[in-house]
C-alpha cells in the first residue's frame, strides 16, 4: 500500500498508527486515488486531516430554525423539513408531519430507519443512506457529544453496527425515499437537500412525487389528509 502510495512504509505505518498528523495534500490524493475513494469521500479524507476550526453558536440558538424561513415553508404544497447534522428533525410543514405521522421518540430520521424499518419499502437502501450521512458529519464533530450518544445507542443495532463500519461517506444530496404509509399506502418521493446558509450545520430537505411511478399522486394523497 504504502508502494502504491508512494509513500517509504514507515511514514505509511505512522500515519495509520496516528503518529504523522500533518500528511501533505500530496500524500492524501495519492491515499484516495490508491483506495478508489469517489469525489465526495476524498473531501472527506482532507476534511479529516485539515479539521476545521468549528464555528461556535449558543446552544440555546444551534437547533432554532429560522422564523422567516419556517413561514416560507408552511406555504409550500411538498413536504419540507429542516434537520440538523445529526439528522434530528428541528421542523417539519404539515406534509412532512403526515409522512411520518407515527414517530414514537424524538425526531430522528436515523433512529426512525432503525426503529421502525416497516415503513420503507427499500429499508436497506434507506439505512445505508443515512448511516453514509451521518459518517459524513461525524468526522467534523467528533467531540459533539449528543452525536456521540446516537452513535452509541445505534451501536446496540446489529445493522447500524455493520453499515458504520463500511465507512461509507455521503452528504445525500438527493435521492429517492419509498415509505410504507398506514393512510395512503405506498409513497414514493425524490428528494433533495440544500444546506441552511444562514445556519451552519442545518439541511433543509425537500420532497415531490416521482412522476414516472404509480405513486406519482402520494403527495397528492397526503395533501387529502389535511381535507
């Protein structure tokens, strides 16, 4: 590896030991070229060796989503939501309450995937996604200590467990979400996340009908449910 790398063994071993913290940006793309990490895993490798200073909010203000943008998204006519990096749900419109109206704990959508994995019609996929995500920001905010504990708790799941430890990395940008509903039946949405400038760390995630699919009206039906 190290040969492939171009690197002389030892700096190699030191650098898996945690003994040489400073790798160039040299060493690191020949790392992500040697273990084929796509685009999105090798910002994550750099992320990880060139940490950034974090930018501290009140923790009394970190999860307020804000008010202008919480008016903007009661009006639209999709489901919307804002989530924090630790996929917890900080607001949701009237749509997106309905899409899962049976959360049971508080709003995480990790801990929704692992809790009640009936209501996805690709579960897998949908886990693995998350846990991809959820990898992604942990590397940043390894000392967040609630993040910490979810990790911790999943760890308890088998699955969680064995998805954490493939490493996958992925902002999830976009996707298809396919769910189970009690009132509606089958849904399936494309989605899309777009980050909350004004809000370091918040994600404001978007939903439509896919309409090339037989559930091309499941927002429509959600839409009957508030009739």
């Amino acid at each position: 590896m190290a040969d492939l790398a171009g690197v002389s063994v030892d700096y190699y071993m030191r650098l898996e030991q945690g003994r040489e913290r400073h790798p160039s940006e040299q060493v690191l793309d020949s790392l992500a070229r040697v273990f084929h990490l796509d685009p999105e895993a090798a910002r994550h490798l750099h992320d990880l060796a060139r940490p950034r200073t974090p930018r501290h909010t009140p923790a009394d203000r970190a999860d307020q989503v804000n008010p202008t943008l919480i008016t903007l998204m009661q009006s639209w006519d999709h489901p919307a939501l804002v989530m924090n990096r630790r996929l917890d749900v900080l607001f949701e419109n009237r749509l997106a309450a309905l899409l899962c109206n049976e959360r049971e704990f508080s709003p995480n959508l990790l801990r929704h995937a692992f809790y009640h994995p009936e209501w996805y019609q690709d579960w897998h996929s949908a886990a693995n996604v998350w846990v991809a995500h959820l990898r992604a920001t942990a590397g940043a905010h390894c000392e967040d200590p609630f993040l910490l504990d979810l990790i911790e708790e999943l760890s308890q799941v088998g699955d969680f467990r064995r998805m954490w430890g493939t490493h996958d990395v992925r902002t999830n940008g976009r996707g298809i979400l396919q769910l189970r509903h009690p009132d509606v039946g089958e849904v399936k949405l494309a989605y899309e996340t777009l980050p909350v400038n004004s809000a370091p760390g918040q994600v404001l995630l978007v939903c439509q009908s896919m309409l090339d699919s037989h559930s091309a009206d499941s927002v429509g039906k959600l839409r009957h449910l508030l009739l």
